[in-house]
C-alpha cells in the first residue's frame, strides 16, 4: 500500500513539473512575441539590415497590391532598384530580403522616418524573386 501512495505521489509531482514548464515556455513564447510586436509597430526591422554589405542590385519588374505583408519590402513600384541582401528567404524561399535603394531623385529614402512608419513605407523588406531582375554592374 506504501508503494501505491509514492506511486501516485510521484505521479502527481511529474504532472506539475511538466505544468510548470509548460507554463514557463508559454510565458517566454508571449514575451517574444510581444517584443516582436513592439519592434514592428515602432517601425523598426527585427534585425538591423542598414550596414549588411549588398549581395547584388535588382530592378522591381513587376508589382502586385496583394504585396503589402508584414515581411514585405512596401510600396515598391516597377522600376525602382533595391539592393538584395539576404538570398532566398521566406516560404520556398521564394524571396529576397531588399533593402531601397537611394534613387537620384530621392535621396532620403535610404532611412526611415516617422512619417514612412504612419504611412505602412518599409526600407528593409521581402520581395519576390521572380519580379526581380538582376542589374548587371
């Protein structure tokens, strides 16, 4: 009968230690989250992408409204050049992570501002490598 009784003691005692450190990893899991959430409504990239050495410079070929996600490099026109700075990245790595480039008619776009965060621009994003094309230096 004493056996029994540590049995189900023992029992007992896995099942909060498996609790608690169920508990544990749910709390980290939201305290990330709620730093990833901060990051992203202060506007900032998660990490810092501005003195990442280009890997090549592509021209957008073609854009598409649907491409205004959390990731994505936004708004983009065709024509304007971005710098890649992480190949293949993204679902099937179907993307490229781009950085703006300073076009010769505006020469702060290369940073963000306030009023680029109010008004959804981000300088570091995804893009799809299929809509762009690489400009041969």
């Amino acid at each position: 009968m004493g056996l029994v009784v540590l049995e189900e003691a023992y029992g007992r005692y896995q099942a909060y230690a498996i609790q608690a450190e169920f508990q544990a990893t749910v709390a980290q899991l939201q305290q990330d989250a709620n730093a990833t959430i901060q990051t992203r409504a202060a506007g900032q990239p998660q990490h810092d992408y501005s003195n990442m050495p280009a890997l090549k410079e592509c021209q957008v070929t073609q854009t598409h409204d649907s491409l205004d996600g959390t990731n994505m490099l936004f708004p983009v026109q065709q024509g304007h050049h971005v710098q890649v700075i992480v190949m293949d990245v993204g679902p099937d790595q179907a993307y490229h992570m781009c950085r703006r480039s300073v076009q010769p008619n505006s020469a702060t776009n290369s940073t963000t501002t306030t009023n680029d965060v109010q008004k959804n621009i981000k300088n570091v994003g995804w893009y799809p490598k299929e809509f762009l094309k690489e400009i041969e230096r």
